[in-house]
C-alpha cells in the first residue's frame, strides 16, 4: 500500500487518554510508577483545598505529553482475558530483566496496582499483566 501524504504534514501521536472515575488518584499512580511530572497548572492541590479537575495531563520530565486523564461518572473494569467487558486498549511497559520486572512488580502492587496473568517464566518474553487502579490492563515485560 502506498503511502500517501496530502501536503506533507502527518497529525502527531499527542497523548493517551484514560478515563477514571477518580482522575488524581489515577494520575498518582502513573505518576509515581513512571517518574511523570503533571503539566504546569495540573498539580494537586495545597492541603485542605478542593481537587475538582476532571482533566489532568503527566508529562516527562523535559515537557513530553504522554498520558492524560478523563473524569467519567462509571467506568466497567476490565474483565480482560475473559469476561464481558474487553480491555480496548493497553499500555506497555518495559524493563531490561527480569530482575527488574520483579522490582517493578513489588512497586505496581504498592502503588495499588494488581496482577492479573503472571508469565515470568516464559523463555521467549517474561512478562506480567497488571490493573492499575481504575481497572485499566497494563503489560510491564522484558524487551
């Protein structure tokens, strides 16, 4: 197939919205698991004021968007691998052993992550399959 690029321009992959039924606890998350920084203005709170965002965008250190957040009213978790409700879409994660993924596997599960297909043991790709906690599946393999 052809490639075809009408003017020369291309949209740009900006960002990977989540939806949450709690927007900051899942911004947290990500937060802390991936060493994100919130976008300038998206920052929790000072202590004992409200937190009424329904928005919130995590970028890398150097300004790179790279996940934002959705406040939604319900959200059906994920039954994914089986069950009704698919998982539509998925992030990857990768380390560089399986030493680490054990040490990523002991944060996951203290930020509020849980496991869900364990295959650490596969010769070919360890990996483990995680909800983050609003239910999304997320992979954090060897690669």
């Amino acid at each position: 197939m052809r490639d075809v690029v009408d003017g020369g321009s291309r949209p740009r992959l900006c960002q990977v919205v989540l939806d949450a039924t709690d927007v900051r606890g899942l911004a947290e998350f990500y937060r802390s698991l991936l060493g994100l920084v919130y976008r300038p203005g998206d920052e929790p709170p000072e202590a004992g004021q409200a937190d009424a965002t329904d928005w919130l965008v995590l970028r890398t250190p150097d300004g790179t968007p790279q996940l934002a957040f959705q406040q939604v009213d319900e959200l059906p978790e994920a039954t994914w691998p089986e069950g009704p409700v698919p998982q539509q879409l998925h992030l990857d994660l990768t380390v560089t052993s399986v030493a680490d993924l054990r040490v990523q596997h002991e944060r996951v599960l203290r930020l509020g992550g849980r496991l869900l297909r364990d295959r650490i043991d596969d010769p070919a790709e360890p990996l483990r399959v995680y909800a983050d906690p609003a239910g999304h599946p997320f992979c954090v393999f060897v690669g």
